[in-house]
C-alpha cells in the first residue's frame, strides 16, 4: 500500500481542477494495475495487448486515434468519448466472465473493440458524443440498421444478441464511466425483437463427403506427382535471390525475369503449367506454389480436423512418434490449442499426415533458417521467403485462400463443388468419424480438446449437423452390428441364445434373407448397444446395468455386469480385446506383491474372462 499511497500524493500535487478526475479515476486504475494481464502496455494512444501461445509473433494493438473518423468533432468531444470508452473496455477486462472464468483473451478484447467503434462511430454520424445521450429509439435504430457482412438480407440473429450484451454491460458498468448509458436495455428487449427483421445464424456445415473425399484424394495425387517439383523450384528460387543482395532494382528486374522464365521453360513445369492453366512468368510461379500448399492444408485440415489458427500454429518439430504396446509406432502432431488460454495440444496424425508435414518442411527448408513455423509467410510479392527479408507465420486468413485455390484449379472442373472454410474441413472430419463409428464419440472430444462427451454430441453436434448424420448413421450402424450377430458362427454371452433363437427363425439362408430379417428387427425397434467387449442388444427389463428407455446406463455398465446381462452377446471380434484382458491379469496375480483383496477382484475379473473365451471356443467346436 505504500507505493499507491505516494502514487495518490503526486496526483493530489495537481491543479484543483483535476482533482475530480482522480477521484473518478484512482479507485479504477487501481483496479487496472491489480487485475488487468491481457494489457501488455497501455499508451494513451495504443494499447498493446498479449498475445499468448496461439499468436506467438504478433504484436495486436488497439489504435485508439483511429477509433473515431478523421475530422469529426471538437477534440474535447473525440477526447472525452475516447476516454469514455477506455474505461469501459478496462472494466469489461476486469469483470470476470464466469466465476470459473477469471481472464479474457486477446481476440475477445478485440471483438468487443470493435463493436464499440461501430457503436461510437454510428453516435458521431448523428450528433451523439455520449452514451448518456442515447434513448432506447436511439438504440434500437442502430440495431435496425445492422446488416450482414457478406450478401444481402436481415443480420443474423446472433449479431443482435451480442451487441443486447453489449448494452447490457454499458448498463451495468454506469458507476465506471463518464457520460454512461441511462437505460437499461434488456427492459427493450421484446420491441428489438418486433422491430428487427433477422434471420437464423448459418455456421459452418459439414460438406458432402463426395465432395470431401475427391478433394483430399486430388490433393494426396497432386503433391506426390508434383511435389518434389515444387521443392526443387523452390531451392531454385532461394539460391537465385541470394546472388542478388545488394543489386540494384533494375538488375534485380533483370534477373528475376530470367530466372522465371527458365522455371516456366522447363518440361516438368509445362505439364503441370497446362493443368493449372497458368500463365508464364513470376505469377504463374507464384499461383503453383498457392495452390501446392493448399493441397497440404487440405489434408491436413480434413483429416486431422485443426481450427485455421491451431493449423498455422503448428512449428517445425510439431510431428513426434510414439510407440504403443498394442498398436505400435502413433504419429502425434504437438501444437497450441485456439481455446482455453492457448494450452499445449496433441493430435494423432495417421498416414497421410506424416507424409504432408515432411513436404512441407522440405519446401522451405533453406528459407526457414532458424524460424520456429511450419507455415511460413512468403515475402511479399514473392513465390517463397526470401533470404534477408523477416520472415514471420502466415495468418489465419491465409488457409481459406490456399485451400480454395487448390480446390477451385482448372483440373478439378468436373468434381463437385461446395464452399470450402477450414472449419467446414473440421465438421467434415468429426462427420467422417461419428457417421462411420458412433461409438467414436468419446474419442472424437478428446481429439477436439472438449472436456465432456456430451458437448460434442450436444452442443457442438448440433452446431456439426452431426445429430442429423447420426440419425442417419444409426440405422446404418444398426444395421450392420444386427447382420454381424446373426451372421457370426461364434457367440458368447448369456444373450448369444437369443440370437440363435432368432436365426432359428428364419427357413433361408443367404444375404437376403439376413437382410431381410435385419430390416424387420429394426422396424420392431430393437436397439444394439456396442462397447469395446461386446454388443448389448437392449431390453430395459432384462438390463443388469438398469438403464432406462433410451438405452443401458452408461456409468453402471463395465465388463463384469454385462457378463451377467441377458442382453449381453460376445462375437469373434471381440476375441482381441478378452484375450488382452486375461492375459494381463493373469500376469498381475502371478505376482508377489498382490494383497489378497485384491487378488480375489482380479480373480473375479478372470474367471469372468476365462468364461467368455471357453463360450467362443466351445461355440467354434460346435
């Protein structure tokens, strides 16, 4: 305390006239200093915010002298609007979101900015200099004239929420700062609703798969027949401009058409070239190289799912290798989460991923020097980073212009379209994963970083499209467990009799007659619950883990209380999974060291699987 007792003498040596400002303003900026972290350093021009792990290398500003329009006003006016809005964007940094929730990140301060600048720069238009001096008809013509940023036609309905919250936090904020709102606006909220035309907010969706599959299977040909091209090409390019530091513009001019030309003129280039339809010279160079790297952030986007910031995030050493006991050798890929305070994430990254991250290190690998980023931006201008320029990450921007390139080239005119966005390749993987297994869930929200299953097949699924691909997949997946049971020779389970019962009905045999019976089992609205160690074809009465009408209860349910279920049923591709699981109790009870209650519930657990394998054994006999 004693540094803010000296800090408040020096203030009270000031005019009498500013001493109702420091009344106004100490207890606040107290506040500030004790509270704030997302100001890295706040000028009274420029606000220099922290970016975090997510935005390493930038260096985000908040330019205050451009937050009202040039030559509007008085200076007192713009000034004390200025101030006005500082302090009501400290207090909405200082104001935790949620209890468990204390801080707030960099590009949420932005986004809140700049909502503010259009509200400030839409009061100025009319004469308006406070926030006092609006009314709730004020308010609600500005959100009358909201309009979408892309197209024609009413706001979402989204955008008009967010800036109620908006009013809302001028409404509640009134004590911490001058010239405050009068109103609150939340009380206005049924006659915003009446008088706004707005429509349903459009997210992102999940392309078709048509689409989605011809478009990685494109890109996959396209840098396995072109790639060491382009690799090449590049090293060329490099070599080339180290030989012209310290040239004058016209002979840089001079060599550079040169060595463009030789590029085009070469057999390689001229195939490639003719597919693309490019043109000759340093675009044409430069157009390849856009549409090479967007083939790699095709498949990487598509098949491993990344958010746009977490893909250009990634730095040179993100591959790393694990060896796992059962399945061997896992490619990971190390990056930076674009949630939760930018907090270190992992991504398994199946074949082709490793291939694509390797091209993509081998492209610019003299340019990158030292640099720490997969995806470096190229200089301007320019096909590739030049040597002597400073070289920097590419923005999340830069994913949505390369990978609509790639997908948008001349070759591909008679493959399907849709309107591709690095998210929309998030949803397509999701919906590659949940319509194949929905069993897949759970590992899908662990692969995004979600905290619970269940807002990814709530929340989030919604917001995928993945409760209508679920829906579909169901029947399929259904389906398919259904003709497995009936198909398979050997079954285990105290519901394998079941089974037998109901191919006992059947006089034919053959894929019709399975198919047949498959679809009458469904329509009598049997349900199949498939876990790692079997298949529960559901009857609520019957179930040991008393589930209810939706299916078995998913907290109660392990391998001991299904092994004592009349739904459970155990098929031969189950065998892996029960074998490991003997095995390796077997191997802990021949141990010294075992306590003996511990002993008797791994005994419990092994005569269990001991059971399960001799049904499957006895069944292959029979």
């Amino acid at each position: 305390m004693q540094y803010w007792s000296i800090k408040f003498f020096h203030l009270l040596r000031r005019k009498r006239s500013d001493l109702f400002k420091v009344s106004v303003y100490l207890p606040f900026l107290i506040l500030n200093e004790m509270t704030n972290t997302v100001i890295q350093h706040k000028g009274t021009y420029i606000w220099k915010l922290q970016p975090g792990e997510l935005y390493e290398g930038t260096s985000p500003e908040i330019k205050w002298l451009e937050f009202l329009p040039p030559n509007v006003g008085t200076s007192y006016r713009r000034s004390r609007l200025i101030q006005s809005t500082k302090m009501v964007l400290e207090a909405y940094i200082n104001t935790p979101l949620r209890k468990w929730r204390a801080g707030i990140s960099m590009g949420t301060v932005l986004g809140r900015y700049g909502q503010l600048r259009t509200i400030a720069q839409w009061m100025v238009a009319r004469g308006k200099w406070q926030f006092s001096e609006l009314t709730p008809d004020d308010v609600l013509a500005f959100l009358e004239a909201r309009r979408p940023r892309h197209g024609e036609g009413p706001t979402a309905r989204s955008t008009i929420l967010r800036y109620l919250v908006l009013f809302e936090s001028l409404w509640e904020f009134r004590g911490k700062y001058h010239g405050s709102l009068r109103f609150n606006m939340a009380e206005f909220e049924d006659e915003v609703w009446e008088h706004c035309e707005v429509r349903d907010s459009r997210p992102w969706r999940a392309t078709e798969e048509e689409f989605a599959v011809a478009l990685i299977a494109d890109s996959l040909d396209w840098l396995r027949k072109h790639g060491q091209l382009m690799r090449s090409v590049a090293g060329e390019i490099y070599t080339a401009h180290t030989k012209m530091v310290g040239l004058s513009f016209y002979q840089k001019h001079k060599l550079s058409s040169a060595l463009y030309a030789g590029i085009c003129a070469k057999p390689e280039f001229i195939q490639m070239a003719k597919a693309l339809q490019l043109p000759p010279g340093g675009y044409g160079v430069h157009r390849a190289f856009t549409i090479a790297v967007g083939a790699a952030m095709n498949v990487l986007l598509f098949m491993v799912g990344f958010r746009a910031s977490e893909l250009v995030r990634l730095d040179a050493d993100c591959l790393t290798i694990r060896v796992d006991p059962i399945h061997g050798k896992i490619p990971y890929l190390k990056g930076i989460a674009a949630k939760k305070g930018g907090i270190a994430r992992e991504w398994v990254a199946g074949d082709p991923v490793p291939e694509i991250v390797k091209w993509l290190l081998d492209l610019h690998e003299r340019s990158r020097g030292t640099h720490r980023a997969l995806f470096i931006a190229r200089s301007n201008g320019s096909s590739i980073p030049l040597p002597g320029r400073r070289l920097r990450r590419m923005s999340s921007a830069s994913p949505i212009t390369a990978m609509q390139a790639f997908a948008n080239a001349p070759f591909r005119s008679d493959r399907p379209k849709a309107h591709l966005h690095p998210h929309a390749a998030r949803k397509t993987f999701a919906a590659f994963v949940v319509k194949r297994d929905k069993s897949a869930l759970e590992s899908l929200s662990l692969h995004f970083g979600h905290v619970y299953r269940a807002f990814t097949d709530g929340a989030y699924a919604g917001d995928l499209e993945l409760a209508r691909l679920v829906d579909r997949a169901d029947r399929d997946e259904l389906g398919r467990g259904l003709a497995e049971l009936l198909s398979s020779p050997q079954l285990a389970g105290k519901g394998a009799g079941s089974v037998l019962d109901l191919k006992k009905q059947s006089r034919f045999r053959g894929e019709v007659a399975l198919t047949s019976m498959v679809e009458q089992l469904i329509e009598r609205g049997a349900k199949l619950a498939p876990c790692n160690w079997g298949y529960c074809l559901y009857s609520q009465p019957l179930s040991a883990c008393k589930g209810d009408s939706r299916g078995p209860n998913d907290i109660l349910r392990s391998p001991e209380v299904c092994c004592g279920c009349a739904n459970f049923v155990v098929t031969r591709k189950h065998l892996p999974w029960w074998e490991s699981r003997a095995k390796g109790d077997a191997e802990f009870l021949g141990r010294e060291d075992v306590p003996e209650q511990t002993k008797s519930v791994v005994m419990r657990r092994l005569a269990h699987s001991e059971t399960v394998l001799r049904e499957l054994v006895m069944a292959k006999k029979s």
